[in-house]
C-alpha cells in the first residue's frame, strides 16, 4: 500500500500543484432569489477566500477585536445590502434584512466559512409583464458572483427571461403574471417613495382645486376695479367672468 | 407508481397532449422497474445491501454502533455532507481512520453493495486521489482515505425506507432505499486532483463526464450552441452542499430542440451520474430521465475546447423536471481542469423523500 502511495505521489502528472481545499482569492457570492405577486426574497451566501479573508474581516470585525460582535454582524450585512439594489420595472425596491448567520472567524480564515443573509422587499402590482432587476456591487474588485431565480411557487408566475452580464453582477429577469390587470396599485405601493411623490403631487392639486377659483376671484375683482377707476368700458372676457362671480 | 400518474396528470391538463409511442414504452419500463418487484434478482440486490450492513454492524462494538447509526428522519445528519475536507466541515458517523482493519473492509464492503462496480471505482478513485493530495502536500493532514466516513439512517430492512451515507472531501454519496426501491440523490462527486497517475496508469475520476459533455456540445449546430452556451462565468455550484429543496429556473438549450442522436448523446451524459447506483436503481433512474427528456435542459459555460486527455475548464448544468447535474471546474488557485466538483440531485426526490412517503 506504501508502495502504491509512494509511487502515486511520484507520477503525480500535476507537479507544483497547491493542495488548496479551500477558495483563494475570490469572494464568493451566491444570490438566489424568489418572486412572488406582492414580494421578492431572496439568499446570499458569501464564502470570503483565504488569500482574501483578512480584508473582508476588517470591513466586518471593525473594531478588530478579533470577534464578530451582534452589531458588527448587523452593520455588515447593512452594508452587503446597500451594495445591492433591487429594482422592478424601474421602481427601487427598499431591502429588508430578515435574517444572517455569521461562520466561525476560524471556519471563515480557511474558506469553508459562509456568511447567510435573506432578505425580502414589497413589490407593488403591477401589470402582467414585470422586469426585475438586480445588481451586487459589493467588493466587486475580488467578487465572484452567482445569480438564480427559483421556479416560482405560484403557478401564475411564468419566467420569460433572463439576462447576466458576464461577471453576475447585473441580473435581469423578465416574468409574466397570469390574471393581472393594470389595475390599482396595492397598498405597498404607497410605501414607495414614488407612492410618497404620487400622494404629495395628489394633495397639491386638491389645495390648488380648491384655492384657485377664490384667488382667481379675487383677482379678476381687483383688475375689473382697476380697469373702472381707470375708465376702461370696452369689456373683457375676464370682466365677463369677473360679473358673473360678483352676482 | 408516483411518474405514472404524474404524466398522466399533466396529459389531461394539456387536453390535446398525447404520448409518444416511444415516451409511452419507456413510462411502462419504468412502472415496471419501479412496482414492488417479485423477481428474484432485484430481491437479492437488496437483501445483499441489507446482509452487508448488518455483516458491517455486527463488527463495530456499543459505542461505535452509536456513532454510525441515527434515525432515518434525522435532518440534521441527511444534510451534513460537503465538497470540504472533513476537518473543515465535520461529519458525523464513523470516520475509516476509527475503524480497524476487519470493520474497515465490511464498511467499504457495504458501499460496494450499494454501488455498481463502475460506481464503487469511482469512489476509490476519488478516494485515492485524495490520498495522492495529501501525500503530495507532505501528508497533509486535511486529506487522505481515511477521512472518509461512513453511517446509516434508520434500521437496515428489505422494506422499510434507511440509507447509506458515505463520503468525505469532494465525494458525499447519499443512498435511501425502500424496498427494492434506490435513490442515489443529492449526490456530490467531486476531484482532485482530477487527473493523477497511479501506479503507471492515468487515473480521471470525472473522465467520462467531462469527455462525453464536451462531445455532447461539439455535436450541436451553430445555432444550438449559441443557445446553450451561457454568457456569464459560474464561478461554483449553484445547488451544491446546503442548497436542498432548490430548484432554479433552467437555462441553456431545451433537450426538445435536439434531434434523437443529441437526445441520445445527453442521456449518456446524464448515465455517469445515475449509474454509480446499483443497476437496478440506475435502470430505474434513466428510465424515469429519459421520460422526462425533452423538458431536460443543457447550459454550459466557459471554454469550448479540451486539450485531449484533460478534463474540460467548462462548467455545464443539465436540468430536467427530475435530475440536476452540475459539473463546476474550480479556480482554486490551481488549473481549474485538475480540481472539478459535481452535484447529483433529484429536486423531487432528494434523500428519497418521494420513496419514503409511500
């Protein structure tokens, strides 16, 4: 049996090959994501790589107490998610942590160790067909991204389309829901910015509805008042009018 | 039987569907593989399986007993597999290096068992290559043949549903049988190093499945391969270790699209993986694949030439309604063809949930 190993390291066709077990300079990260009607999940996996271990512990260890605190935990995967956005149909999604799990330090040092984020958004109604975008950027210089979607639960939801750019950075994904109208728009909706915006622009022209005709009174009174003092007797349109709102 | 009725459920949502002749025999193949069979062969695969695991556990004294066995629904222990050395992600049972030399030789002898020939080659293959790596790392001690380990869930039986785990760095086996019933699925076969010689003699553990899949790729016109290749890098496995229950939406080129001798070529692609089973298992798992074929997708990514007797540096995923194949090269500082990981996985009928549910 000696023998055999012996001989078999001998013939070794790779020579100088490393005995690496583990990812090396790369920083894996592994995004699968799941839509539903009214929202989008998804996982990220990030397995940091040995050679580059060290500088993904600094942005996470921030104290380098050599541990990875609660806080440390939380203000890490805050910052993996403002590196990503989200968007569907060009509206930006607002990300919510719902879940990590931290490795080991030691587990993570020798690139076995994998950090679990899930997180999820509210996704407002839409019409039939809908595009989702997604992009991670975070520590693209030694990322290696992946990027699914699961086959969608609801058997109403149909993927048309996918797209990647070679890195995996860019997502997009094309999908039709069956039995949607452009309709009105759920309550999630409104918890976008662009439902904030739509609402405001909403109230604006209510004040304006409500306010203008008195201000336009008021000042079709003052001009015709203006326009008898100065003897003008040749009528106007907005005298005509200006009558009529003084009876 | 549970793929019978499943297409016969989908015929009478499509109305008009019909099934082809061909699709029609290979269903009734594969209901005959998978009743409750009578023939005297298929009784004795199973009952030798069986024999060998108690000849195994007849071996091992009270503690080691404990260790090896757990129960067949234990969740925790179906799951504990990974392409790491078992010094990076532990495993549980009993590693060889526990067992002496009589207990040693009835473990493997029960993984034989299990397996085809074909099946059991590739394993020590697999296993001696990371022999061949730990001695070349001045014996390493993350690797070698005997950080393998092995364990059972549930009670060995003819009838009632257990299985055979067995596996270490880059191999994870995972067998459920139930009855003369054998699921191989979620299974990782990995390498490396992926080429090594022993003893005089060029050794691929993943030869075929990197040979037949590039074959597969050249056999395609321009236009099938420009819907099969993908356009971005895949850097690992996508539904690898803790990714159970996945199923991603397909990519690539629809086996539909193929013409018959492509169809063909695919199947024997996808057979390296389902014929590591015993034959019975595996006669039943292609049967059940060649169904299901033209809903079977092939995506590959990365480059389109092999220098020859080397394994491809491409990654390619085939997909069906039953079956996921992965085959990932990794860029582990390293040549990416020397170092391949692959993933075996029915999202259906992973740790033969299907099986034990009847």
């Amino acid at each position: 049996m000696k023998t055999r190993l012996v001989a078999a390291a001998a013939m070794l066709l790779m020579a100088g090959t490393p005995a690496s077990a583990h990812r090396l300079d790369e920083y894996l990260q592994a995004t699968t994501i799941s839509v539903e009607r009214d929202r989008v999940q998804a996982q990220v996996r990030l397995t940091p790589g040995v050679a580059v271990f060290p500088m993904v512990l600094a942005n996470i260890d921030t104290d380098a107490d050599g541990i990875i605190s609660e806080a440390e935990q939380r203000a890490y995967a805050a910052r993996v998610l403002g590196d990503m956005s989200l968007t569907i149909d060009g509206d930006r999604l607002q990300l919510r942590l719902v879940s990590l799990k931290f490795a080991k330090i030691e587990e993570m040092k020798e690139g076995g160790g994998e950090i679990q984020l899930e997180f999820d958004a509210d996704v407002s109604s839409g019409g039939p067909n809908r595009r989702l975008i997604f992009e991670n950027h975070h520590e693209n210089r030694i990322a290696a991204y992946l990027v699914n979607c699961l086959v969608p639960r609801d058997p109403d939801i149909r993927i048309t389309a996918q797209d990647r750019n070679y890195q995996q950075s860019f997502y997009q994904l094309n999908y039709v829901q069956a039995g949607v109208r452009s309709g009105p728009r759920s309550s999630a909706w409104w918890s976008s910015s662009r439902g904030w915006l739509g609402a405001a622009a909403l109230l604006l022209f209510a004040g304006f509805a409500f306010v203008l005709p008195r201000l336009t009174g008021r000042a079709l009174r003052v001009v015709c008042f203006f326009r008898e003092s100065k003897g003008f007797t040749e009528p106007v349109s907005l005298s005509t009018r200006t009558r009529g709102l003084r009876r | 039987m549970n793929v019978f009725n499943r297409r016969g459920r989908r015929g009478r949502r499509g109305g008009a569907e019909t099934l082809s002749m061909k699709t029609a025999c290979g269903i009734l193949t594969l209901a005959l593989m998978c009743l409750p069979v009578n023939a005297p062969m298929a009784q004795t695969t199973t009952s030798r399986i069986v024999s060998a695991a108690n000849t195994f556990l007849s071996t091992l004294d009270q503690k080691q007993r404990q260790s090896v066995l757990f129960a067949f629904d234990d969740e925790k222990q179906r799951a504990r597999w990974s392409n790491l050395p078992t010094t990076m992600a532990p495993r549980a049972g009993l590693s060889l290096k526990e067992l002496n030399p009589a207990q040693r030789s009835a473990a493997l002898a029960l993984v034989s068992s299990a397996l085809s020939p074909k099946g059991f080659e590739k394993v020590q293959q697999i296993m001696e290559g990371d022999e061949v790596l730990k001695t070349s790392g001045g014996n390493n001690p993350l690797f070698g043949k005997d950080l393998f380990y092995i364990s059972i869930l549930g009670t060995p039986s003819g009838k009632d549903p257990w299985m055979l785990q067995f596996g270490g760095h880059h191999l994870a086996v995972n067998i459920t049988l139930a009855g003369e019933r054998g699921v191989l699925t979620p299974s990782l076969i990995g390498a490396q190093p992926a080429l090594y010689s022993l003893n005089g003699k060029t050794v691929r553990p993943l030869g075929q499945e990197s040979d037949k899949a590039i074959a597969l790729l050249n056999a395609l016109d321009e236009n099938q391969q420009k819907q099969a290749i993908l356009s971005y890098r895949l850097a690992d496995l996508v539904l690898g270790p803790g990714q159970d229950g996945k199923t991603i939406q397909p990519e690539g080129l629809k086996a539909s699209v193929m013409n018959e001798r492509q169809r063909t070529m695919l199947l024997d692609v996808i057979s390296e993986w389902a014929s590591i089973a015993r034959e019975t298992a595996a006669a039943a798992r292609m049967a059940e694949i060649k169904a299901d074929i033209k809903d079977t997708w092939f995506a590959w990514s990365g480059p389109t030439t092999v220098t020859p007797g080397s394994n491809i540096t491409a990654y390619y995923r085939i997909q069906g309604p039953h079956l996921v194949i992965e085959y990932a090269p990794q860029r582990l500082g390293g040549d990416p063809s020397l170092h391949v990981h692959t993933m075996y996985r029915d999202p259906t009928n992973d740790y033969g949930r299907r099986l034990a549910a009847k």
